[in-house]
C-alpha cells in the first residue's frame, strides 16, 4: 500500500507522548514528517488550545521522523500550524 497523507496534526499516542507534523499513513503505521514532540502544552484551555499554533509557555522538542504503529494512537487533532 503506498502510503496515504493525511494533513497536519498534533497526535497524542497511548504512552502520553503527543507530537505534532504533517502524517501519512501505510497499513501498519502512522508516520509523523518534521515532528515536534510538545513537552509542555503552556496552554489555559487544554491541548486544543494548540490547534492553530503554540503559546509563547509551549516547549517543542524536534524529533525528525516519527512512526507509530497504529494501535498506539489515541486521537488526532487536527492543526493549521503552517498556515501562522
């Protein structure tokens, strides 16, 4: 299967991580282009506050690549980061 790309979005895995990047998807994974690991979210109204950009308290971490195996992604929210 040629991988599908999805669009951006911050993605929170099972394990609490949750990061943020451009995602495609294959059968097995999710893979995450230019991915920022979100450390702190430095938000007053929750994760989703982040959805059109970070607050001046976020503290991104940049990861490269990330793939994640399908069963380990809780939710996806939907970002227009590239757009600000």
């Amino acid at each position: 299967m040629k991988p599908k790309i999805l669009g951006e979005f911050i993605c929170v895995l099972d394990n609490g991580f949750v990061y943020h990047g451009d995602v495609s998807e294959d059968e097995t994974y999710y893979l995450i282009f230019s991915a920022q690991n979100i450390r702190k979210y430095g938000t007053e109204k929750g994760l989703g506050q982040l959805r059109n950009g970070v607050t001046p308290q976020t503290v991104l971490d940049p990861c490269g690549e990330v793939m994640v195996p399908k069963g380990r992604l809780c939710h996806f929210i939907k970002a227009s980061w590239h757009k600000v």
